[in-house]
C-alpha cells in the first residue's frame, strides 16, 4: 500500500523546509504498519504555514490539483497536510481515492476513547474555526472546548520544552474546567514534534497525534476497501 | 451610500458576458434605496460558473484579492457574488467593510418569514453543500429541505418559462411534501432571472430573491453603523 | 414607504410620555433611508413598561387591535416597539404587511456579524425568556449568553453615563467569559439611550442596536417586497 | 387535595355551556384518586374556542387574574384547561401552587412511554405552535409529527363517531409513516370525547389523553410537594 | 392499585438489610395516594450497590426475571429500584405493565418545573452516565450540569448532617454557577434519607426526590390506564 | 500485534458452532495487516444471537469476565462481537486496553465517507435501539435512516443470495428516499456474509462491513498507541 501526504504549500517556506520535510517523511513512514509505503510531497505554490481561513484558502487550488497527479500516479490513499483539513470536500470530488483529513480522522478517533474531547489549537483566531470543524465532522456534542496555546506555527518546533509546557498548561484546563477527557493536537507541526505520549502520561488522558492517526485512517480505509461517496462528493458536472 | 457586487469569476466566463453584466449591474442599482449606489465589478480569474465546491475554492483566492483592492477604493461594502457564499470567512479575516453572503443573508431572512424554509438550488451536487451552509449560519432547525431544480447555471437565462417551471415544480414539492412555508432561490443566477414574485404569486409562499436581499442587507447593515465582528474574523496573525 | 412604530402600552405610562414619545420618533425617523417615513404610535391599553412574561401577556391584545387598524391605515410595515416580541405570531396571523420584531431582527443580525452573540438584557427574570426567544429563531448555536445589567427599564433614561457603565460592565464579561464576538442590547428603552457606538468603540465588537435594525429590517423587507407566509401565520379559521 | 381546572374563556362561548361545563367537572373528578377533589370554573371573558395564536393570547390576561383569585382561595394547583398552554410562564410568575399545563404534561408523559411520539391537533395552523411547544418542552428530538384531523373544536363533540374516525386515520398514518410509537391528543375538547383507549385498542400503541393526565400531574405534584421554581418564573419586579 | 418497588440486587448487601428494606417500604407507602399499596421486593443476585455501569449491568438480568415473576403475580405497575435505570429497555420488553424508571420520571418532572435542572449524582464516575441518561429522555436541552457529591452510597445514611451538607453545596454551586433552578437527587440512597424539603427551604428551588415521584409516577401510569408503548419496546422476535 | 474478538455468548448457540467461529476467525485474520494476529474466542453464557436489548443484557457480565481475563491474556486490543456495542461502557470501566466497538467505529468510518449514512439492521425491533446507538457516538445529526431487512440472525448465513437481495432492496431505499450517501451493515453476522462490496457496486456507494472495519480500527488504536479514556471510563470506585 503506498500513501502520499501531502504537504500543501512549498517547503521552502520553512527554514532548512528539506531537512523538516525528510524529518517528516521519517517519522510517516515509522506511524505506518508493515507493507505501508509513506511518501511525501510539497506543492510548489501556497503560503508558508496556514495560520487563518485566508491562507487555508489560498493553499487549496494548487494543493487540489497535486492530488489529481498523485492519484493518477497510483498512490491509494492521500493526506492532505493540514489539521484544518482545507478544501477537502473540493478534494473528494476530483479524486476517488480516499483523501484522509488529519483533523476529521482524529476528531472522530478522540469521540471514540471518550465522552467529551478538546482541541488544543495555535492562535485564538483557530478557535472559531476548530468548533465550525467539529461541528462539521457531526459531532459538535462531544466538544468539550478548543484551547490556543498561543504559539505560532513557525516557532512551535524552536524550542521542543515550551511547546510542551504551553500544551500541558492548556490540557490541563481542558480537563479540569472544560470536562474534557481525551485531547487533540490541533495543528500537524504540533503532532510532528511527538509530544503526544509526554503529555498523555502527565495529564492522565488520551492526546491524539492527527499525524500519527491520519497514517493510520489512510491505512483502515484502503485495508477495508473503503473511499468517500461519490454520492456525497460528486465529481463537478462541467468536468 | 457606495455599494459593490463582485462576480467572483471573469464575466468572460459567459456568452455575451458584458453584456450580462451590465444587466445585472442595472438590476442591482433597481433594488437599491435612493442615495445607494451599486457598481459590480468582476475579477479577473477564476471558474466561468460555480457549480461545485471545486470551483469555489478555484475562485476564492483572486476575489480576495479585488475585494481588498475594493475596500481600499473606499466601498462601504461589498458583496460576494454566489449564493454559497465561497470564502466569506477569509474575505471578513481580509476586509473591515462589511462583505455580503447573498446565500446567508437569504438564508437568515427566509428564517424571519416563516417557520421552515426551502432552498431550490441547482443541481443535485448542490445539496449538501447548501445543507451545510444553512448549518453554518445555525439554522438546521428552520430548513424544511434543499430541492435541485437540474438545470445548469450557464442555461438558466436560456429559457425562462422553463427556468419557472422547473422551480415552481420543485417549489411546490418543497411547499406540500416538504412543510416549506418559504422558498428561497439557491442561486444568483436564479435571482438575476427576476422569478420571485411570480413564483410567490403562483404558490402563495414568500420566495426571498438573494440578488435583492444581498442589496438590502447591506443597506440595512451600513444604515446600521454595522460590520462583522473582528473578534469572530481576526486578521490573520501572519498579515 | 410608510413604516409604523408601535409601544405595546400607553406612553401615559411613563414620566413625560408625550416628550420621550417624540424624542424616539425623531429617533426612528433619524435611522431611515431617503423616502422612508417612520411613525410612532402608542396604544391606549397597557403595562407601563415590560419586564416579565406577565407584562408581555398583557399588552398583547390591545397591540393587535391597534396593529390591524394601522395595516388598514395604509402602513406598508409595523414594527412591534418590544425587544421581547411579544405576540408577534398573533400579530403576523391578523395581519399581511411585514410585523417587525425588533428582538428577532437583532438576533439574526447579530448571527450575520459573527459566530457566538450575547444579549445584554435588563433584570435577571428576563435571561430565561431571552434564551427562549433566541432558540425560537433557531439560533441557539449561536448564543453565547444572555447577561441583565439589572436595572429596571424605567429608571435606565435617568443616567446615561451609570447605564452605559453597566453595559459595558456586562459585555465586557460577555466577551472575555462567555466567548461572545458581537453583542446585542436586549432591550427597547437601552436602544433608544443611543450607546451601542460607544460600547462598541470601548469594547471592540459590534453592538447591535434593536431600535435601529428594526427600521432597517421593515426597510429591507418592504424594499424586496417580503412579507411573513401566510401559511406560516395563517389567519384564524374562525375569522 | 383541591384542584381547580380553568376554563380559559366564557362557558357560554358554548351551546349548553353550562351542560358540557358540568359534563367536563364530572369527567374531571372522575379522574381523580380517593381524596382529590377537582373542580371546575371558567373566566368570563376570551374567546369561544381557542384555534390561533391571537385567540391564545386573547384568553391569558383575564385567565391569570381568575387563577390569581383561585390561589387565594385555597385551591392546591390549578390547571389551564387549554392544550397550547397560553401563557403558562406569565401564570407561573403570578402564582405558587403548580400550574398544570395539559399540553406540557402530556409530552413529558408520551416521552416516558417510547421513542417517538406524535400529537394529533385540531386545525393545519395548530401544527407549527404544536412543534413549537414540543421544542419548549425540551422534548423535540422525540417528536414524530403534527398532525392536523381539520376538525373544528366546536364540531368536535357533535359527532363522536365522525371525530374517532378523523383521529384513527391520523393517528395511522403517523405510526406506519412518521415513525411514531405514541399518540398524544392535541386538545382538550378532543381529550373530553374520551377516545383514546378505543384508539389505543385499534392502533395498539398508547395513546395519552389530556385532560386525564393533567388531573394526575397535579396529583402528582401537589402529593410530592413540588411546585414549579421561582427562581425559573420569578414574580415580575414591579409586582 | 398494587406497585411494586425492585431492589436490583440482595438486600443482605446493606449492613442490617431487613431493617432498611422495611424502612424504605414504609416510606414508599407513605408517598402513596389512598388506595395504592406499595410493595418492596430484593432480587437474590447482583451487586450490593451500583456505582458504576458495571455494577449496572451485573444487575440487570435477575432483575428483568424477577419483574417478570412480579407481573405474573398482578402488580399494576414496577419501579425499577435504581437512578441509574440500568436496563430500562429490557425490562419494557419483557413487561407488558408500566416500568417506571425514578432517574426518568425525576427528570422529566424536573423539567416541567423550570428553564434548567442540575442532577446531584454519587461519584465522579456518574457525571457522563447521568449526563447521557437525560439525552436518552431527550432533554439535554434543559440540563445545566451535573454535579458529584462524592460520598459512596454505602455510607449515605451514615450520617444524615454531612450528607444534607454535601448536597446542600453541591446544589448552590448548581444553582448560581450552573445556572440551575431545579434539582433533582440522582441516586435512590440519596432519596430515602428524606432531605428534599429541607434543601429546597434552604436553596429555595424546588429539589426532586426520585423516590417519591417515582411512586407518584406509577400512579399517574396506572391511573391514567398508560403503559408503555410496545412499539417502542417490542417483545424478542424469539421469545 | 495480538488482537481479540470476542463472540458475546457460546458457539454452541449456532448449529456447527465450532465450525462458523473458525470461519469467522479466518476471516477476521485475512482482514488484519500483516505482523496482526487476530483470535477469536466465545464466552461460555450467554444468548444465542442478539436481536433484542433483553438478549444484549443478558450477554455483558459474562462477556466482561471473559474479557478481563483476555486482558491479563497480554492481548491488545478486544473487538466485542456484537454491532450494538453491548455493555461497552462497563467493559472499558474493566479494561484498559481499547475496546472496539464494531458499531461505534463503523458508524464513525461512515461519518467520514460522506454526510449522511444508514444502517440496515436486522429486525424492526433493532432500528430505535440502532438509533439510539448512534446518538450515543453523537452523529445524529449524519443519520439519514435505520431501515430493518427483516432477517432473523440465525437465518442469514442459510441463503446468501437471499441476504443479498434484502440488503439491497433497503439499501435502495436508502440511498433514494432517505438521502443516504454510505451505508452500514448493522449486524456481525450480516458482516460474516462478505456481501458489503457486491452491494457497494450495485448501490454505488460505500457500504461499510462491520467486521472487517473493528479489526482495522484495532490496529489503528494499537498502531498510535491509544486507549479509551480512563477519565471517561473509570475503574469501578469499590473495585
């Protein structure tokens, strides 16, 4: 089974963006079981990291259309590389191979280990979004909240043990004033610095990686034989 | 009062498309109170018609774009050209002048009308997307259904008794099967027909024309001393 | 377009009723487009001011005879001069011009600017059926909170400065507490005071004020040509 | 144990007011356990039926004053002899003993005996304040269906084989096409014709008569020493 | 009337288990209307109490048997013996009388009583079962939390001054933090210890004893000649 | 990997049961990734087949036992082989490695494939208990239908062709009346039957196999290192 994550803007708009990208491609491939191939992509065009609804947005076109190649290059699943899991309907339509969303695959694992999860997310202005997410995924009942930790994307892998206090002082209110039982990492570069298990073991409760879980939903959809509806996301009619 | 409606598309998209847009251009000055004025301009990339969410990611980022260059010109607001209101969200993180979603203004005044409502929309790939803008705006529990009158955009100003037939079919569908007390037309270009009130007439329902509502709405909106909130919209951090 | 405002009671009821009675008519008239003439009316029947349900109760039947007078007097729209609503599905069923709910206008306003809204109402016997009337527009989602600034209606034209304090006392926490992006003034006599501009400017979030948004709402739907279904409010079949 | 059932307008709005008055008291009391005692008055002022809205809202002001009096003389709850329960809150801000309403006491009945249930009403224009009061009740998620038998209240009780017929046909239809498990009468007049255990025996799902289950919901509260909160329908604060 | 109240497990779990099983008979005989008797019955096997879903499920299948037996014998009505009502379902399946559940009827009288009920239930673990018992009786929508006292069941009756103490706690947390104006009692232990009245004299709302209503509850059942609906709770296809 | 499936009562209910588990061990063992070994074992008391919430009662205590000494067996994960998830919160109370119920994570796949999803149950008496199932993974609002083949369990493996033909008449139904995009095989042994892909290409939409998709999910768990919440379930207090 080979799986492709796509990553949807240019590498180049990280520092050292090669190495960060192969620091990735490692880590996808070690998420994966054995017969699992991970790759990973950029797409040459898009901003430097999706921080609000404008840059989700101008990700999108040239991200949709990378995906229409990698599928007819014989890849059988993709994932698209963000937690806000941007343009994904649009994605479901021009493909028919499974299109995994980190944040709609761990929103629905997180249901699943409890009764109410929170999102931790990066700046405040995610925090509408997250909820419209959730709300989107069907299961806005089981929100508990969704958290900022205040720390923009581009900083989160500087300094490895502040991002995890800032995760930990956030999880920590999660679950003692929001009710919440089980955690989402709301953001890749927050799943890509492994903090899961650390602050899973401190705070007593489940911390979903959507990195790890996004391999692992390209996995149970291609072993099952399942992809989305093209009932549900119908190729456009002029195409 | 300086209003204007941005075609998310070039206007070349369409046969005859000056044409089609002065006509339209009138129309919208028509609906206006006096002292508003109403320009509609195009933008200059994007899909010739929207009848997919592919095509409305397509054509977000460049009427972004216009619709900043807009706001500098010094429009009190603007609206965004397609009932499913592609993008408002990052257009609203992008501008401070109050930015129009025909689709959701409709949506809430269709709410204001009755006790459930129906959006006729174009066709069958459609249904959920506007399923879920009516979520979105958080008003699921008002919508009575959505109902495709299948008749592509590009044909709906070909034949315009068969365009009323096909939505007064649907319409009354809508009206005794469904429980709507209110019909909303799903589609600018279904406004532009200017079928509303014969239809109205014909099933004895409100039918809300989103092209005339778009206008009011942002009168009343100005008028009010209005706009979105930035705290709900944030600009983005990075800008 | 002649638009008609209608106080749920005798203006007798308050101190100088008959200045205070002018003052918002001047007011009303002052919120319009060119070509819009609003009038106010009193009804000779009535509660002083309305505080609680009871109050609402009885000052409905009066209101709709004088309401039903005033459709026969040529008016194209009514507004019910109540942020509360009172009776308006009584109102709509024994009339066919547009019956504005100053209450239910701002609550769909208020859901267009953003994603979470709070009512700052007057004593705390009102934030149950405020919460009642938010969820009858089927805007429950997107309730925030409903906060009194406990101070009786009738005492809130004595100190302008003491009322725009508890205002914004209360949507300050409205907005750091309870997560609301836009605010509300859930009450008639707090519009007509004329603060949501300052309250707006200190709190950085749109403040939505009843008295003006009514008149915009009776303009938008008169404009579009709108009025409620008749088979949403069908008339009594005894009638 | 003294109740009292109030009739919310003029027996004499009646033919034989004063016969079917006294029909209904001896129904009432036979209705009741060993020691309760139910009796029986009307107000001297509303309408002759209530079919609408308007007709709801003109019986609440007179009926509040007569259950005022009512608790004044003792009586242990009182119930509002109307199935829309008119003015329920504004009657709870006025008195302390439990007011019974038929039609809220009803649904929380049918909700206790299955998954779904259906109110069978009077007239097309009692389904959507039906619904309404259902989603007042908190109870929406378990509503199959209005369904309207167009049956006049003040035909009701000349032909009791005709009214069966109209509520077996509905009633049908609701269980084998809206998925409901339970039938509630949606109206006082329907629930005096004393029809539902031979409806219940044709249709073989239970069916909850109103005007039985208010006698027992008083009994119920008043022998548990509940009544509802003050501090949910606190007294008006210039009372 | 004959009702019969199901301990769903030995009384010899208690410490003196004959003593308080008469106690607790007698009470619910004094909740009774004249004419009612109120029997009490054990079943030999389960758990000494239910703290859990565990201890719920282990006591279900005796439970079920011996209601079986006990309808056999000609009870009119069974009261299933736990908050919880672990098994409810079931019970209604095999049972053609009614099966009243204390937790399902405590809440639905909660909710006839006002806007916003809190239930104080045992332990922390109760917390999520409780919160989906009251969407399993469709009212979410009225619940404003749920709230522990944290004191095992065992010792409830060891000392009634800190029990009262701790809910009396719990419930003003509930009440002004919360926003409840009802409460309900959320475990049977807690309801046999008779401290309702004095804690709604000191809350001032009124507070449900599940307990008592569910006597009063059977009653109204029987009473009204209601029974579950075998629609909704169908015998086993193969018994 | 070492996984576990766990038949919710004794082979010995089935004719050949030795032969039809090892079957179904076969397959559950062809559906895991390589380097998973799955087994499947019985528990010696318990119903037949599961067609009624009185059968799911019956078969949890034994099932839990069995269960917990799988857990201290070293196994990884446990599969509980009933679609309804029966006792699944007792079991995760027991338990701390995942759980999977084959509903749960199957109505969660679904969610993803597309927005609205119906489950074919087995008989008519299933499809509250199915709903209620999935209000319980809070997706109510991606339920499109539960609609019953009318099968007896125990009668599915006997005529393939014959199941086949059911499940595809009401998966039409589905996917044409109720606005299903995706549907679920609401049964284990529907699951065992291996018709979800001659189905999915007759209806043209995915149709999840239960069976096939609690394997998957276990891995998945595994594979990221996830467990349920034992905030969410807690260890019994007394235990």
């Amino acid at each position: 089974m080979r799986i492709v994550y796509v990553l949807p803007g240019p590498k180049d708009g990280w520092e050292d963006g090669d190495v960060e990208m192969a620091r990735r491609g490692e880590l996808l491939q070690s998420f994966a079981a054995p017969g699992t191939q991970v790759d990973i992509v950029d797409v040459p065009e898009g901003p430097d990291s999706i921080e609000s609804m404008y840059e989700e947005y101008l990700s999108i076109p040239a991200t949709i259309d990378r995906m229409v190649e990698l599928e007819a290059e014989g890849y059988a699943a993709a994932i698209s590389g963000c937690f806000g899991d941007p343009g994904i309907d649009g994605m479901r339509e021009m493909l028919s191979i499974p299109v995994v969303g980190p944040g709609e695959a761990s929103i629905h694992v997180a249901a699943m280990l409890g009764h109410q999860f929170s999102v931790l997310t990066v700046m405040e202005n995610g925090v509408a979004p997250t909820r419209w997410q959730v709300r989107r995924c069907g299961l806005a009942e089981k929100l508990a909240s969704v958290r900022p930790v205040i720390l923009p994307v581009l900083e989160m892998g500087d300094d490895r043990a502040r991002t995890l206090e800032l995760l930990r002082e956030q999880g920590e209110l999660a679950v003692t004033q929001d009710g919440a039982d089980t955690l989402v990492l709301g953001c890749m570069s927050m799943g890509f610095q492994m903090l899961a298990r650390e602050l899973s073991a401190t705070l007593r409760v489940p911390v979903v990686n959507p990195a790890v879980v996004a391999v692992k939903a390209a996995e149970l959809l291609v072993g099952a034989g399942l992809a989305h509806s093209k009932r549900a996301y119908m190729t456009p009619p002029k195409l």
